[in-house]
C-alpha cells in the first residue's frame, strides 16, 4: 500500500469504501437535501437530490441498492461526499439543478442548448434597448425568448419584429454618435430615439408590444392594437391611428400563417423522447395561444441514466434557464418528481403551472405527435451517422490505412513571406468536426517562409504532447503534397511513434489546353499521397470519402487563415520594412529619407532604389520583389476575420 493511502473497508454486500468516506455515509442525516459526490481531486463528479439523504446516498455502496448502469463507473470514484440539507422537495430540486449548472459534473447530464440555440436578448435597463441575438444566457437581469431552434427562426422572428415594430436596430457605437435620422426612420421602420423623436415613454410602450410578440401573446397584441387604433381615431390622430393599423394588419398575417396545433387558446410544451443505447432526443413542441411556434429538438448522451430519468433531468435543465413558462407542460411519462417540478414552475411563472402525462384525448394526441417525432429526428440524425462511418470505413480501404480513422487530425499553414506565422489543427471525430479539439499555433522557431519547416514545428509539439499524454488521432492529414507529408513521416519515425497513419491531400492544379483558337482551364483531380506509395491516389471525385479528406483539408485552411488574418488585422507596433531581409535600421532610415514613406517606397522601380545609400542593386530587386509579390496582401487585401 503506497505511504500515506488510507486502508480500505469493505461495506456489506458492496463495494469497498476508505475510513473517511466510511464515516461520511454513517453521518448522513436522515432528512431532505441535496449531496455531491466527489473524486480524490475533490471535483465534484455527481449531484443528486433526496428525501431521505442517508437511505439514498447509502444505495450506491450497497450490492442491489441502485441499478442505473452509471453507479459502477461512479462509486470507484468517489474519495469524498458533501450535502445540503433543505426544507422541502422543491428547494431540492432547485439546489440540485443550480449545482449542476455550476460544478457540470461529469456523471450528471448538462445541457449544451445555451451553446447550440440562438436567444433574443432585450435588456430593458437602457434608455433606448435592441433586440440582439446572443448564445448564452446569463444573470444581468434582461429578458430572454428562446432558445430558437435555427438561426433561420431567429431571423424570421426579427424580420417580423423590424417590420411591425419600429425600434432601434443599430449598435450602441453608432446611435451614441448618430445625429440625424437613419434610412430606416424614412421608411418608418424606427422611430430614431437617437434624434429624440419619441419620448421614453413612448418607446416603453413600443417594447411592451414588442415582448407581448415576443412571448407568444399574439392575439393579445392584435386587440391591444385595435384599441389604441380606435383611440386614436377617436382624437383624429389619424396618421397614428394608420400606423396602429398597419402594425395590427402585420401582426394579423402573421398569426395566420402559424400553424394550428389545438383549437383551446392555450400555452403548452409539450415533449417526446426516443432513446438508443446511450443517446437521447428529445422533440419539443412549443405551443403558444394554441399555435404551434417552434419544434426545437435537444439530443444528448444519457451517461448511465435510464430513460426516464434522463429525461426528469432534461425538464429540470430546460427550465432552469430564464425563458417563458406555459401553463401546461405535457410529458410522456409520469415523473416521480412532477408535483415539485409543477410547484417550481409555478413559482417561476407566477401563476400555477400544470405538469400532466395525459392518457387519452387531445392532449394525449399531441404528445404522442411529439414522441413520433423524437423517433423520426432521431433516426435521421443515426443515419447521416451511418453513412459517416461508411464514408470512414471507405477511406481506410481506398488508402490502405491500419484501422478505421475515428479521429482525423488536420494541419494547416498560414504565412505571408513568413510573417505572423501560424498553424492550426482541426479535429474530426466519428466524420463531425469536434471543435474543442480545433488548436492554433504561433510559429515560433522557423524565420522567413518554410512551410514544411513551419509544419515540423506545429506537428512536432501536438505529437510529443499526444504522445506524453496518450492522445494521438488515428489518421494525421497535412495540407500539401510529397514534401510535407515526408515531414510528417520523418518526425513519426524520429518520435518513435507506431501505427499512426499519415496522408497528405493536394489540390488539382489549372491547366489550359489550346484547340485551335479557342482556350480552356481545366483543374486536375485532387490526390491523395501515403506512405510506402509513390503514385498519387485519385479518389473518385463524388465519392464520400474525397468529400470528407476535402472537408477537413479546407476547415484547417479556413481555420488557418482566419487566426492569420486576425493577427494581422493587428496594430504593428513596427514597420513593414523590418520583414524585409537584408533592411536593417540604417537601410531603413535611409530608405525612409530619401522617398519619404513605405507606399512611396513600395511605387519606386529596383533602379530608384538602388539610389538609396546603402542599397545594392541585388537588395534593391529583393525589396521590389517583396512590395510586388509577398506584401500585395498587406496593402490590398482585407484583414477582417471572414
């Protein structure tokens, strides 16, 4: 036993446990709360809630006190435990869900939605707020709608909203500065709070509409504008009476083209599952004023959990972030925690909120018109998987490579003249790009323009790294032809590394052919060179596995080129002159005297610069060379990241 490790008791029946944790689980009070497992780095692995702590958390060290298959990879784990005791139910249930929101623990399911669905924020604290689209929702006290399924239902949703509503659409940074009405004011699209056209008041109102749109109160809005239609009327405040009734006329189109999910007038969610193995979909069907507005679907890996507690742990996730809460939520199962999850949403909403599983009637259509969904979602989402792995399991025949490339890794280079310098890695796992695995490099050893030089550097710090830590991909893809990948085979041998397969993917090349007068550019097939061949392998050019090598090959390039440019859309702190070989702090004062600046310098002929004192005619045709080949993009080319 190493010095220092505690001795380890056997609890009855189960697995063994040390002294420490031993006397954790005989302390447990017997009461409501929340407790956190943790592992000997004391981070928390697991949260969970109970009404009876010590019968709960005593389960899992018994032999057949909780089956889920997480609780065998869980147990062995936990070096420590901690709780919270609470009052009800209810408090435990929202402990439990902040916990998992803080600590994402690794045995708990964590939502991503605030990661992969679009939001509208609306912060309601400014003198005159936007709308603006944000990912993640945070505690800064505005308002949220969403999360939106797509980006497109996002930008339909402002669309209508720009159009019916006449608020502000432009950056802080521009209405600070702004001092005369934009085009948008001219086409009665704002009501420019810039120029102080509307009062605060006034713009209050505009938002009220604007959120009643934005929750779903449709048909709330539409009387609200007919009555302040007929108000102004009244006052022969016609001009505003007709802008009251091309607003109520917009509003109107749109509630008529949303689709009729029940003829009760009636917010409800209602929710589907299918489950596989480890992997759950979850469909959404977002009911507002008894119109169907959105059908997000949420996908996520169960982690052990059954399926119906995967999806309790869904709900309480979905909920805990700041969104509407309809007065119905419709589940195909009955929880076992429904009447604390109703009680929770009641106090959210502030007003009751039902949790129901309905058996029969409409209600019980509609869900299962949810659970139908889930099924067909999910098996979409498993078939472009398979065809992924077909895709992969063809691209290990066609390059004869040694197992299936699960992970892919690809390198790229971005330099100009060798200038901010930079590599980049992209990762794709099972055929879907992994983009926590994306990494970017600074080049660090290699002066002046050596891509294969540039490529050693960025493979041989990922490898060595991989290679400590165990971490290597199973096919390594370079960007380029012979020469880098013999770079990356001699640094393969040199590290020792075996069974790490290699390929390099180079682009067609234009070639012209002449028949007659007529002239015509034709690109070559893309090839694809490994080890031990010497011949290019020309993959069918619409077969899935180019597509794939295509699709990696130009994510490291777009990924490349996006940390080059930012880079250089950085201030430089020196001058262009200092890229230049052979021109030092002489030559370029020197330079800079006699024609007085770099773009005057950059016009001159080789011969006007070989005037200068200090510059031969051999480093007078080099500094032309570079204003006229490797440095057109500096002066030319765009430096906003695409």
């Amino acid at each position: 036993m190493p010095w220092g490790a505690e001795p380890e008791v056997s609890a009855p029946g189960g697995p063994t446990v040390t002294p420490k944790l031993r006397d954790k689980l005989d302390a447990l009070p017997a009461a409501c709360g929340v407790y956190l497992m943790k592992d000997r780095h004391d981070k928390v692995i697991y949260v969970g809630k109970a009404v009876d702590l010590r019968a709960r958390v005593r389960s899992y060290f018994q032999a057949s006190g909780d089956e889920r298959v997480l609780v065998p990879h869980l147990v062995p784990r936990i070096a420590d435990i901690d709780w919270v005791l609470v009052a009800n139910e209810k408090e435990a249930l929202i402990l439990e869900n902040n916990l998992i929101k803080q600590f994402k623990p690794r045995f708990n399911i964590v939502l991503k939605d605030d990661k992969t669905f679009l939001s509208i924020r609306l912060d309601r604290r400014e003198p005159f707020p936007r709308l603006e689209v944000v990912r993640r929702y945070r505690e800064d006290g505005a308002r949220y709608f969403g999360p939106y399924s797509s980006a497109g239902a996002v930008r339909e949703t402002l669309r209508i909203v720009n159009r019916v509503f006449p608020i502000r659409k432009c950056p802080d940074a521009v209405f600070r500065s702004r001092t005369r009405p934009c085009i948008y004011h001219e086409i009665g699209r704002c009501v420019a709070p810039c120029v102080g056209y509307v009062s605060p008041e006034g713009y209050v109102a505009l938002l009220d509409d604007v959120e009643m749109f934005l929750r779903g109160r449709s048909q709330e809005l539409a009387a609200h504008l007919r009555e302040r239609m007929r108000q102004a009327a009244q006052r022969q405040e016609f001009e505003l009476a007709a802008s009251f009734r091309d607003q109520l006329a917009a509003v109107e189109r749109t509630i008529e083209k949303q689709s009729v999910a029940t003829p009760q007038s009636v917010d409800r969610d209602v929710f589907g599952y299918h489950k596989e193995g480890e992997a759950i979909l979850v469909q959404a069907l977002l009911v507002r004023r008894g119109r169907l507005e959105d059908v997000p679907t949420y996908a996520f890996a169960t982690k052990g959990h059954g399926a119906e507690a995967a999806f309790e742990e869904f709900l309480k996730l979905f909920y805990g972030r700041t969104r509407f809460i309809p007065a119905e939520v419709l589940v195909p199962i009955e929880l076992p925690d429904g009447a604390p999850l109703a009680e929770w949403l009641s106090e959210l909403r502030g007003a009751r909120v039902e949790v129901l599983c309905p058996k029969r009637g409409e209600k019980a259509r509609l869900v299962e018109m949810a659970t139908r969904n889930a099924e067909s979602a999910f098996r979409a989402a498993h078939a472009t998987r398979r065809d992924r792995a077909q895709a992969l399991g063809r691209l290990q025949a066609a390059l004869g490579l040694s197992r299936t490339p699960r992970r892919m890794e690809c390198y790229d280079i971005s330099n100009l003249g060798g200038a901010e310098a930079v590599g980049a890695q992209v990762t794709f796992d099972d055929g879907a790009p992994n983009k926590a695995r994306y990494r970017r490099y600074r080049i660090k050893t290699v002066a002046g323009a050596d891509d294969c030089a540039m490529l050693r550097e960025v493979l041989a710090r990922r490898l060595a790294r991989g290679l400590a830590e165990g971490d290597l991909p199973d096919l390594l893809v370079v960007d380029g032809g012979k020469g880098q990948l013999a770079v990356a085979e001699q640094l393969v041998r040199d590290l020792g590394i075996a069974g790490l397969d290699i390929a390099s993917l180079a682009k067609g090349r234009e070639r012209e052919t002449t028949r007659g007068t007529l002239r015509r550019r034709t690109r070559t097939d893309e090839r694809v060179f490994v080890p031990g061949r010497p011949e290019a392998i020309v993959l069918p050019a619409d077969s899935p596995e180019l597509y794939l090598l295509e699709r990696i090959r130009d994510e490291a390039h777009r990924f490349a080129l996006a940390y080059h440019r930012k880079l250089r859309g950085q201030p430089y702190k020196g001058s262009i002159l200092d890229l230049i070989p052979g021109v030092g702090p002489a030559r370029k004062k020197a330079l800079v005297a006699r024609f007085g600046s770099v773009r005057a310098i950059r016009v001159a002929t080789p011969e006007e610069l070989a005037t200068v004192e200090g510059i031969t005619p051999k480093l007078a045709a080099a500094i032309h060379a570079f204003f006229h080949s490797e440095a057109d993009a500096l002066f030319d080319q765009p430096t906003a990241q695409p």
